[in-house]
C-alpha cells in the first residue's frame, strides 16, 4: 500500500483505494446472491438498472430487504474487511472492531430522498473510518461528494445557520468546494466520519448501489454507536489476546 494513500487520507480526511483482487469474488457473489433473491426485481436487467423495474415507493422497502439478506451471509464482513486490510490495518492498528451490520445504499435516478449534507460525528466517534464500496461503477452525481479537512469549518458554519434555504446553500458548497471522482467497482471510498459529505441528486440514468460499513480501533473512544450494541471485535493483537485469555 503506497506511502502517498496515507498522506493523502491525512490530508483531506479521506483517499480512494483499490480493492484486493483475491477478494473480488466475494463481491461479485454478492450480487449473484442478490439477483437470486430478489429475481422480479431485476429480470434480465443490470443492477445499473433497477428503476427500469422498481419505482421510488418500492425501493426502501425492498432496500431493507436486502440489507437483511445479505446479513445473513456469514462471511461478508470479514471479505469486505480482507478486501481493505492492507489500508485498515496500517489506518487503524492490530485491535480493530468493525459495525455488527453492512449497510446498502441504492440510489436511483432522480430520487431525492437521502441523507442532507452532513458528517457522522458525534453520533460517531472521530476515530472511526467509513468504507464506502460500491457495487456499480460509479461516475458524477452518482458519487458521493467529499468534503476535504481544510473546508471542515466553513461546512461547520453553514450548519449554525440551518434554514428552509439550507439545502440550495450545501448544494453550492458542495459544488464549489467538494470532491467528486469516479470511484469504480473494485475500488472503494475511505473517509472519517468527522468528514462532511454530500450525496447529490443522482441525475445519471444509472442507479447506484453501494455498501458501506464502519471500522475502528477497539481502544480508541466510542461515540453514541459503542461496541455492545453497534460494534464488534474483528481482531486483536497478541498482547490483548494474553492480557484478556
Ligand atoms: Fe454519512
């Protein structure tokens, strides 16, 4: 993993990686999994397509369907973990713990039911990273929009003065000041949750998939999402493992 990736995430808050080839095909199982347990919902179309078939009132709740589903495979996070292990390892250190669920964002065209710009702290602790994977190739307003380090507090700003214009003002932010890159399948997104990011009005006419799952170090501090209920350990380091066996 090159030098440069860490000083970039040092910089900005956030770096775009290469997923691990070897475990590519847990991924792709994944969607195979998905087509075979939601057939009506794709029928022979890509998953770049789904809103040929599935229209805004459907795609929640078949959402949460799927996020369900694909919990079930025992194996997910610790592919998906595998798949950014050079990168979270060096990130985070030997004790990591990782969110007990992966989440599934589907993002149709012109759907404008998503989250407002914002940034997960403090409901998250600063110390934990999100991993943003999608399951598509991703381009322009299918992206996320990533807010660098260095504009943290201008973004801090707009949000003391919260108003019915406020989602006309992030857009601009967001647009001017923002960073929107493809980011393919294969690749993945890292980013700090003390990171403001924006989700822009998908105006392509593919639909986006994307994953994205929470990690940290287990001794760093939690925030409101603590390690019972919303975290658990994925590994741990020789000297934890003889000072708790
Ligand atoms: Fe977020």
């Amino acid at each position: 993993m090159s030098k440069n990736l860490f000083s970039e995430f040092t910089k900005k808050g956030f770096v775009k990686i290469k997923l691990d080839k070897k475990y590519m095909s847990a991924y792709k199982k994944l969607k195979k999994n998905i087509r075979n347990d939601f057939p009506k919902n794709f029928k022979k179309n890509k998953f770049e397509n789904l809103h040929h078939i599935v229209n805004f009132d459907e795609i929640n709740s078949i959402r949460m369907k799927i996020i369900r589903s694909i919990n079930i495979e025992k194996d997910l996070k610790k592919n998906i973990y595998l798949s950014a292990k050079s990168f979270l390892d060096q990130l985070l250190g030997a004790d990591i713990v990782v969110q007990k669920s992966v989440n599934l964002a589907i993002q149709m065209p012109n759907d404008n039911s998503r989250p407002m710009f914002h940034k997960d702290t403090p409901l998250s602790s600063k110390y934990e990273v999100v991993l943003w994977i999608p399951l598509v190739d991703c381009s322009k307003s299918m992206c996320m929009t990533m807010i660098d380090k260095k504009y943290h507090d201008e973004a801090n700003k707009l949000f003391d003065n919260l108003n019915r214009n406020s989602e006309t003002k992030f857009q601009k932010f967001s647009k001017l000041k923002g960073s929107n890159f493809p980011v393919k399948f294969g690749e993945a997104l890292i980013f700090s949750t003390d990171n403001f990011h924006y989700i822009p009005i998908n105006d392509t006419n593919k639909t986006r998939w994307s994953l994205n799952i929470r990690f940290k170090n287990l001794f760093t501090p939690y925030g409101e999402r603590n390690l019972l209920d919303y975290f658990e350990i994925l590994k741990t380091s020789p000297i934890t493992n003889l000072l708790t066996n």
